[in-house]
C-alpha cells in the first residue's frame, strides 16, 4: 500500500486514537496497580519491542473507543433527522402570513440554481400561501354544483403542481446545502482539529465513566477535565446539528458557489 497517497489529515486522525487508548491503560494502571511495572520486567522482549507493543494497543484500542462513540453519536443523530423530517413533513395548516420563509423560495438563489441546473431545473413556480388557496376554495362555494366540482379539481391539480414543483427545489436546495457542509469538513483544519478534539472527547467519557466504577479515580483532576471535553462534544454536535438543521445557514455560501467558476462536484451530472 502506498502510504504517499493517502491523506496525511486522515492518517493524523487515526493515530490521535492512541489518546483515549492511553486513557484505557492508565485505568488499567489504576485497576492492576503494577501492571507496566510487572509487564517491562519481562526478559524475552526487548525494551523497544515492549514500547511497540504498549503503542499498538493504544491504537487499537483508542480506534475502537472513537468508532464506537463515533456509531452512538452517529445513530443518535439519525433518529434525531428521521424525527425532524418527519415533523417536517406533516401538513401545516396554521395561519401564517402569506408565504412561507424558506430559502429555496430566494429569487436570486434559484435564478442563479436555473442557471446551473440547465434543463433539469423544476418549473420556477412559487407555492401560493395554504390560507390563500384555503380562501379561494371556499370561494367556489357559491357557484353550481356541475362548476364548482370542475373548479375545485382544476385548482387541486394546479396546486399538485405548484407543490411538486417547491418539492423539488427543496431537493435541489438540501443537496447543496448538504455539498456545502461536506466541503467546510474536508479541509485539512477540519481533518486535524476534528481528529485530535474527537479523540479526547471520547478519552474525557472513558474516564467519566471509569470513575463510577473504580473508586480511587474519583479525583477533581479527573472529572473537571472529562466533564469540560463531554461538554465541548455535546456543544459542538448541537452546533454542526443546528447548521444542518437549519438550512438557512448555507444560503450565502450556495450563492457563492452557484455564481462562482468553481469546479468541485457538485452533482451537476446527479439528481439529489
């Protein structure tokens, strides 16, 4: 395997996994006192062999803690989406006030998305207020029986179409505000600040945890530690869920990146 190919900031985040695995055998130490004190006496290992050793296990078992912390917050979050979307997708029928504020309702966001998308742009239509249609539907109330049915089935199936129309500029929105989330992670920062800080949070929950479990842990230079970085964690997976939740949050950056020359992927070839 050539190591020259793979990304140095991803190689990084890896090896900042020995963090919570030195976190794991220092527990060890305080469990089995004497356990390294025992383990380099050894004779038939060598003093590097024993250090290489110690090393390896730190990786292993640092990567697997972050990895099954990285699958619980990770789970976590998709039950949180599928319960917003879900929410989101229930019919609203509060009065609200004319339109609707969403982003993909922005003139210059979809004039630029037109431009962009080509032939595959949705009908530039704007999805009339459920107030108003509710409005004018009452109104045919008054006409004939043979007229008003005619009438309230065209405006069902103009309205059918205003909203599959709104639907799928609100497709096209999500994906490039999801292209920009994932293009503010892949920077080389964001590979090394996300490595190191993940990789003490997850150290900082073992330890909180151990503390509940092996008695002479329970010291304040143990827990205000662990207690800042687990408050750091929820804090910033509340940030990137808040950003990507909100989906207001992008719309500058989509406008920038729609009217630029850029030449990232950014599903051109794709339907989202």
């Amino acid at each position: 395997m050539d190591w020259s190919k793979y990304p140095l900031e991803k190689l990084l985040h890896y090896a900042a996994g020995v963090i919570p695995g030195f976190a794991a055998l220092f527990v060890l130490e305080i469990v089995a006192s004497g356990s390294f004190a025992r383990f380099f006496k050894v004779d038939f290992l060598g003093y590097r062999t024993k250090i290489t050793l110690i090393l390896l296990a730190a990786f292993v078992i640092g990567n697997t803690l972050s990895i099954l912390l990285g699958i619980i917050v990770g789970m976590t979050l998709v039950v949180a989406g599928a319960i917003t979307d879900a929410m989101r997708s229930r019919p609203t029928y509060q009065r609200r006030h004319a339109y609707d504020a969403v982003p993909w309702r922005d003139p210059f966001w979809r004039m630029l998305a037109r431009k962009r998308l080509g032939d595959r742009a949705p009908n530039d239509t704007l999805l009339e207020s459920r107030v108003a249609f509710d409005l004018h539907r009452n109104f045919q109330a008054g006409l004939p029986e043979h007229l008003r049915t005619q009438s309230l089935q065209e405006m069902d199936m103009v309205r059918n179409k205003l909203e599959t129309d709104d639907a799928n500029w609100a497709a096209w929105y999500q994906h490039y505000h999801e292209l920009i989330l994932r293009k503010e992670n892949r920077s080389f920062d964001s590979y090394v600040r996300t490595g190191l800080t993940f990789n003490l949070e997850t150290a900082a929950l073992f330890l909180l945890v151990s503390t509940f479990f092996v008695r002479s842990m329970r010291h304040w230079w143990v827990i205000l530690p662990a207690c800042v970085w687990i408050a750091f964690l929820v804090l910033e997976n509340m940030g990137n869920w808040t950003k990507y939740t909100n989906r207001w949050s992008t719309l500058s950056a989509q406008i920038a990146h729609l009217s630029g020359a850029e030449t990232d992927s950014d599903g051109k070839g794709s339907t989202p």
